[in-house]
C-alpha cells in the first residue's frame, strides 16, 4: 500500500497536469487552425500528460518484474 506522502504527491502532480491540459488547450485556441505553434502546443501537453502516466505506472511496472 502506498504511503499518505505518496498518495498526496499523485495528487498533486495529476492536479498540475490537468491544469497544464487545460491551460494548454485555451493557449492552442488562440493560435490558427493549421499552425505550426498550435502542433507545439498539443505535442507539449500531450508530452506532459505520457511523463505523468509513466511516473504514475513506474511503480507497478516495477512490482511485475520482481
């Protein structure tokens, strides 16, 4: 079982992310359809969204192989 200090820290960085989604699909609004800076915007958050998904599997992953 993980640790309450464990648990908070997926809390927090799952709040973090959601907020960088958020804020990164209100930031690829205000570029045009088509753009090269709105590619950039969704290949960044969807960067961040596989970082925390691995952070967060890691563990598991980890106990299968033992």
């Amino acid at each position: 079982m993980a640790s309450l200090a464990a648990h908070r820290v997926h809390a927090v960085l799952s709040s973090v992310v959601d907020g960088v989604a958020v804020g990164g699909a209100e930031a690829a609004l205000d570029h045009p359809a088509r753009s090269a800076a709105r590619r950039r915007v969704y290949l960044a958050g969807m960067a961040v969204v596989a970082a925390e998904t691995v952070a967060h599997e890691l563990p598991a992953l980890r106990r299968t192989q033992n």
